[in-house]
C-alpha cells in the first residue's frame, strides 16, 4: 500500500531561489523571469500529468497566465530575505 506524505517549503530570496523558476519546475513550462532576466525551462521533469492554475473570483484575470502570475509575485517582495512562494 502506497504512503502518501506531503511537504511543504518556501521559496526564499535569501537562499538565491525565484518563485518563477520553482513555477516552471513544477509545471514544466518554459517561462521567463522579469527579476535576473533569464528564461527558466528545465526539459529533464518528466511525469507531469496535469497542471492547473486556480484563481480566486476577485483575482486579476491576467494571472491565469503562470509567466505574469510569478513574475508579479516576485514584483511586489523587494527584500533580500523575501518569501516568494510555498510549495507543496
């Protein structure tokens, strides 16, 4: 029988992470990081059967596009130790 477990961490500044490179990982997509100015696509993720994003009603319509989504995450945190994302 299979032993479900979760695990959750943060996407830190502090520790040299981006909220948009850990998007493109978990979606497989190809996406461009507005914060260092590169294109973050990792080919080698295999597996990823689905991948969906769910806004709240009174959400900006444009962040149902993962690129603008992220990118405005990472806009808005400007600190050095900033937490930029959870991940789970």
């Amino acid at each position: 029988m299979p032993c479900p477990h979760n695990e959750i961490s943060i996407v830190q500044r502090s520790q040299q992470q981006s909220a948009v490179a850990a998007a493109a990982y978990q979606s497989g997509e190809k996406l461009f990081c507005e914060y260092d100015q590169e294109v973050k696509h990792y080919p080698e993720k295999r597996g990823i059967v689905h991948n969906e994003i769910l806004l709240p009603e009174n959400a900006p319509p444009e962040y149902a596009d993962r690129n603008t989504l992220w990118n405005a995450a990472e806009a808005v945190e400007k600190q050095w130790n900033s937490q930029l994302a959870r991940r789970w």
